[in-house]
C-alpha cells in the first residue's frame, strides 16, 4: 500500500525559511515522478512543483519560481521541498503526490503558517 507521510511545516515568520519532507513507502519510489501541492483556506488545491523521477526535472508555480525549491533523494525514498523568503500568502497545507496510472496518491498534509 502506498504511503506518503509530510512533515516540516510550523509557523514561520514573512521572508523565513522552512524545509518539508514527504516519506514514501509501498511503491518503487526512484520510478515515481514527484508534485507538492497546496491548499489555503477558501481555495483551490494548487500545484507548487514537480520533479521528475530521476530528479533531473523540476518545475514550478510561478508564484513560488526564485523561491522554492524541489528536490529528491531516491535513496531515502523522501522528496523535499526547500521553502525560501516566505510570503504570508503561502500560508497553506502542504501535500505530496504522486500518480501511477489512474491512481493518484496523496500524503496526509502539513500545515505551514507565515505570519509574524
């Protein structure tokens, strides 16, 4: 059974930094593309960034290019994402995805709050 476990988020203060984790287990993780999405109260689930299963891809939202910053390590079966100069409008909880087929995974969500 596939499992995507978040962690890392917290409140931090405008134009501060936090890191988020996403512990895959139950899939063959290095062949998994990877997505972190978000959803802030009132709103839509959005797409933030993406990276290919290599790691050799990434993209972007464009209101987080220059700032965040997705990344892999197929050995530990985690994907991160690096969150700099944070903005209050990033307040959101925060999930990891992935999809084979028609199945569309998601982890539980971390909520991360920018706020002084």
């Amino acid at each position: 059974q596939v499992q995507l476990v978040e962690s890392g988020g917290g409140l931090v203060q405008p134009g501060g930094s936090v890191k988020l984790s996403c512990a895959a287990s139950g899939l063959r993780f290095s062949t998994y593309a990877m997505r972190w999405y978000r959803q802030a109260p009132g709103k839509e689930r959005e797409l933030v960034a993406f990276i290919t299963s290599p790691g050799s891809v990434t993209t972007y939202a464009d209101s987080v290019k220059g700032r965040f910053t997705i990344s892999r390590d197929n050995a530990k079966n985690t994907v991160y994402l690096q969150m700099n100069s944070l903005k209050p409008e990033d307040t959101a909880v925060y999930y990891c995805n992935t999809n084979l087929g028609l199945n569309n995974y998601w982890g539980q969500g971390t909520q991360v709050t920018v706020a002084s």
